[in-house]
C-alpha cells in the first residue's frame, strides 16, 4: 500500500487534479491506520478468546529464537525509517515507521508472554495479547490523528510567522487573511498583502513576487503561495 501509494502522489499536476496528487500518500497512510485497526480488532478477539478456555500455546526455544530476531531487525528499521521521515518530511514514511515501532512493543510484550507460558502461567499469553492490541491500537491513533490533518487541511504554517516574513518587505503595509493547507512536505499557502493605494498596479505586482520569493526562500516546503493585492485600508 505505501509502494502504491507513494508512485501515485508523485504524478505531477494534471487537469484533473491542478494541486497534484500528494494527498496520495496521505491516503496510503490512512490506509495503514485501517489495517491497524482490523489487526487490534482480530487481536483482541483471540485473546479474549484465549481467556476462556482456548488451548494454551506450545513454547520452544525455536519460539525466542523468531522472536528475538524479529525484535532486532524492527529496531533496525524503525531507526532508519524513521530517520528517513523526519529527513524526507514523508507522513507515509513515519506511519509505516509509526507501524514498525508498535511491532517493537508487540515482539517484547509476546517473548513476556512466551516465558510466563514457559513458567506455567498460560493465561498470561491472553493477557499478553490484550496488552499488544492497546499497544497497536495506540500506535494507529497516532497515524489517524497525523493523516486526519492533512486530509481536514489543518493549518501548516503559523499565521504571525508568515507575517514577519512578510513585513520584511518595507513597501508592504500589512496582511491578513493567511491561509496554509497540505503536509508538512508540500504546503499551499494564500494571503492578501497591503500596499499603498496610489501604488501602480504593475508595482504592486512585482512586489507581489518579491513578497512570495522571501516566503518560498524561508519555507522551501511551500509549493505555491498565492498572494492577493489590496489597497491598505483607511486609517
């Protein structure tokens, strides 16, 4: 899923889509968070299913060996991928990472599990898994939160550091109506920049641009900044 999803969000703006197409990526991220919760759902059902009366788990050394195995090679990916995100500013990357990092709980929480089975304590295995479905559940409400932000248009850049970008520029006389949407990678922006209302409207203009420039220089995030010119208001 976040192979596809990540092939799709790199096509360049088209008709169809004149923003791009980087929410996909934030989909395949989402799509992650409803695989997590069929897994805490499944999880869950076996365990408490356990608790009443399933059949106890056979425990062997070959058991901590896959275990352990799996416990290093998660912290492996979860220190690169993770590294990754933050360096590529990739939501996708961090939810996957996110993923990895509950698997990490998970295998610590089974080999706990495996011992107390080992010691004569079967019940603990369903104990175990109730404890790996609130670490998976915990893990997918954290990639829900991050991707329901992206797909709400929650606010990217803050609105008074914008504006002292802006006022860098002496000829602008104020701003508001700052608006930013989209990832943290990839953000749209849209404001509306006084001038002097004598200004020629071809100067106003080239300021515009000189305006977006600094905004573009300081975010390099921003994919486009919309900038609207108003005459300053009386007074």
């Amino acid at each position: 899923m976040g192979l596809v999803g990540l092939r799709a969000s790199r096509k360049p703006p088209d008709e169809d889509h004149p923003y791009g197409h980087r929410k996909y990526e934030t989909l395949a991220a989402a799509g992650i968070f409803v695989f997590l919760l069929f897994v805490v759902i499944e999880v869950t059902r076996a365990a408490i299913n356990r608790l009443y009366g399933g059949a106890s788990p056979s425990v062997s050394a070959l058991s901590f060996a896959v275990m352990i195995l799996t416990l290093l090679i998660n912290v492996l990916v979860v220190k690169y991928e993770g590294g990754e995100a933050k360096r590529l500013s990739s939501e996708l990357l961090l939810a996957d990472a996110l993923a990895t990092r509950s698997d990490i709980l998970t295998t610590c929480a089974v080999i706990v599990s495996l011992i107390a089975v080992r010691l004569g304590f079967p019940v603990l295995d369903a104990v175990g898994g109730l404890i790996i479905a609130f670490f998976i559940a915990r893990t997918g409400w954290e990639i829900g939160r991050n991707t329901s932000r992206v797909l709400s248009d929650r606010v990217v850049l803050a609105e008074e550091d914008i504006r002292r970008v802006v006022m860098t520029e002496p000829a602008v006389m104020g701003c508001h109506h700052i608006r930013s949407r989209g990832s943290a990678d990839h953000t749209f922006l849209d404001l509306h920049v006084w001038f002097k209302p004598d200004m020629p409207l071809y100067e106003a203009h080239r300021l515009s641009h000189v305006v977006k420039d600094k905004l573009m220089a300081r975010y390099p995030q921003i994919a486009d900044a919309i900038i609207h010119i108003e005459p300053a208001p009386e007074g």
